[in-house]
C-alpha cells in the first residue's frame, strides 16, 4: 500500500534565510561571552585620599605637644625654672603678703646697709665726743672744770647725744626695713607679671594647638575631596569602558536577535508556495507481505473456508 506525505514548504528564500540564521545561531551561542571585559571595577584612592589618610593619621594627637608646651608656660626642656616656680612655688608667693618676717628683712635689706649704718653711727661717736671736748674746754676757760655744773652739763650732753644716736639708728634701720619692703613688693609684682606672662603664653600656646588642629583638619577635608572627586572620575571611567565592552560583546547576539526578528516575519507573512506530494515505494518486505496475504485468500477460497 502506498504512503502519501504532504508538506506546505515557504518560499525557498525564506527557507535559505532560515537556514542560514540557524547556522549564525548556532556559531553565535556555542562561543563563551568575554565577561572579564564588562566585570564591575572599583576605583581605588588617589594620591589625594592617601594624603588625606597620611594627614589625618599624623594630625591625632597634634595639638598635645602644644597643650604639655602650655602647662609648662613654654619652658624649653631643661630650661631653668620660670615664674612662681623659680621662687618657691606659690607658698613663697602667699609668704611675700603680709607682714615681713625677720628672716625676710635680712634677705631682702642691701648688703650695703649695716656698713651704712655703721659708718654713720661712728661718725656719730667722733662728733658726740668732740661735744663732750668742747664742753670741758668751756668749763675751763669759766673756772668751773670739775664742778658741779661741769659733771650736769656733762650729763645732759651724754643723754641727749644718747638719744639722738638711738634716733639715728632706729631712722637707719628703718629706711633699710622700708627699702626692703619696697624690695619684697617689688619681687612680688615680678613674680606675679612672670606667672601672668607665663600663662598668656600657655594660653597662646592652647591656642596655637587648637588653631594646628583646625588647619590640619581643613587640608584634610580639601584633600578627601578633591582626592573623591578624581576617585569620581576614574570610577565613571571604568564604567564607562566596562560598559563599551559588554556593548561590543552582546552586539552580536543583539544584531541577531534582529535578524532572527525579521525571519519570523518573513515566514509569518508569506503563505506557502507550494506543496508537494511523496508516494514512495513498497519496501521489499512490505511487497513480500502483500503477496503473501493475496495468495492466502486465493487459496483458501480455492479449498473453502476450514469448518470449526
């Protein structure tokens, strides 16, 4: 028996067009994608950022060595003493208030001042004795040397000249215990002027760190962000280039995506062309069994048909 197949076929350009989208397909997919080309990329800091960063690391801290320069009123290592410190502390400043002690007057009085006084007590002693002369050479020339009279007027002399040396003294030692207040007043307001100027300096060395410290900070901020602001750039520039090579990689594939697009169209928009008809022939075997059965029923009518 024969096998009829049909088949609608689309016009043999449509045919040839699909054939060959199947083959660029085909080559198109079994080759890998470059995706090394188009894997994301970060940009890594600038020369700028590692500044920032350097700067940043080294300004912590920055300001100590002026805060250490401030509590030592920006005395230079192992420089001497300076202020209250170079008298005692602030106890012997407190000591230089109020009355003068015996001790203070001696250190505070010139060393020039008991050879002052003692010159001009004894001058003192020359000219009261030179009185004392005079007195006799007056009781002899009236007659009355040894007399009454001349031992009272001795007397009176030597008390009154008494006096005035004990006045005399008293006004020495006065002006010197005066000259030496004037002395310990005078190394008070020093030593207070030397912690005044001492803590304006400490001030201004406070100053000075804290001022360090906000420079420091605005390089570093200046520095981060232009530093980001090339970091960026770069960064858009690796996009970019990342990008124009996953364009490049897929734009074969797109470009056949639109190609195979079109072929679709094609074959949806033209009707077939043309059909054909296949009978094709009876196999050996196939021939063998058609004989086979014919004679069969030949037979079996030429006998009849076996009773069961």
């Amino acid at each position: 028996m024969a096998i009829q197949q049909s088949q609608v076929l689309p016009a043999q350009f449509i045919q040839d067009v699909g054939q060959d989208y199947a083959k660029q397909l085909t080559a198109a997919t079994a080759a890998p994608l470059p995706t090394a080309q188009f894997a994301p990329s970060v940009a890594g800091q600038t020369a700028l950022q590692q500044q920032a960063t350097t700067l940043a690391g080294a300004g912590i801290g920055a300001y100590s060595p002026y805060l250490t320069g401030a509590a030592g009123a920006g005395q230079a290592p192992g420089a001497a003493p300076m202020g209250l410190e170079a008298y005692g502390g602030l106890g012997t400043a407190a000591g230089l208030t109020g009355p003068m002690t015996t001790a203070q007057t001696s250190a505070y009085m010139s060393p020039y001042q008991q050879a002052v006084i003692d010159a001009t007590m004894g001058e003192f002693d020359i000219q009261s004795a030179k009185g004392i002369g005079a007195l006799g050479t007056a009781a002899v020339g009236a007659g009355a040397f040894g007399g009454g009279r001349h031992g009272i007027a001795e007397a009176e002399y030597q008390s009154q000249s008494d006096r005035n040396r004990a006045a005399l003294y008293a006004g020495l030692q006065q002006q010197g215990f005066g000259q030496a207040q004037q002395a310990r007043q005078q190394d008070l307001m020093n030593q207070m002027g030397i912690s005044q100027a001492q803590l304006g300096l400490g001030q201004y060395q406070a100053g000075l760190g804290a001022t360090t410290q906000q420079l420091a900070g605005g390089d570093i901020s200046m520095a981060g962000r232009v530093g980001a602001m090339g970091q960026a750039q770069t960064q858009a520039e690796l996009d970019a280039i990342r990008e124009a090579n996953r364009m490049a990689a897929y734009e074969p594939l797109e470009r056949l995506g639109m190609y195979g697009t079109g072929v679709t169209g094609l074959m949806g928009g033209y009707p077939a062309q043309y059909q054909f008809t296949s009978q094709p022939n009876p196999s050996p075997l196939q021939s063998a069994l058609g004989i086979g059965s014919v004679l069969g029923g030949i037979y079996g009518n030429i006998r009849g048909t076996p009773q069961r």
